[in-house]
C-alpha cells in the first residue's frame, strides 16, 4: 500500500510542476500578445496617420496642378504633349 501511494504522491507532485509551468507559460504568452497587439496598434495608427497625410498632399498636389494649368494654358498644352510623344516612343521600343 505504502508503495502505491508514494507513487501517487510522486504523480502528484509531477501533475503540480506541470500544471504550475503552464501556468507560467500561460502568463508569459499572455503577456507576449498583448505586447503584440499594442505594438499592431500602435503600427494601424501611424500607418493610418501617414495615408491621410499622403492623401492630403496628394490633394494639395492636384490643386497646384490645377492652377498651373488655368494660369498657363498653353504651356501646359505644350507639356502634356511633350509627355506624350516621349511615352509612345518608348513603347513602340518596347
């Protein structure tokens, strides 16, 4: 009898360790995802923050654009056809 229960004991006592390494593990990879999940946060933000900065240049870009255009026509008449010409030739190169 004596023997099965120290056999008992000694599965318990493994059972214990084990169940108390989990637990640290647990904690650990808890710990871990939440790190994780601020620092995704934290990139979703600043990503965010530089597309509306991008869309807004891109917006002030346009309206230079724009007034360029309306203030010299011509010119940019000239300009556009320019670009276009060099575009065709490279590609017909192609």
């Amino acid at each position: 009898m004596a023997t099965k229960q120290s056999e008992h004991q000694a599965t318990d006592k493994a059972a214990a360790r084990a169940h108390e390494a989990i637990d640290r593990v647990a904690e650990r990879a808890g710990r871990a995802e939440e790190t994780v999940r601020e620092r995704v946060s934290d990139a979703d933000e600043r990503v965010r923050e530089k597309v509306q900065h991008g869309r807004e240049r891109a917006d002030d870009l346009v309206t230079a654009v724009g007034t360029y255009v309306r203030e010299n026509p011509l010119t940019s008449i000239g300009l556009a056809f320019a670009a276009g010409a060099l575009l065709s030739s490279l590609n017909r190169r192609r």
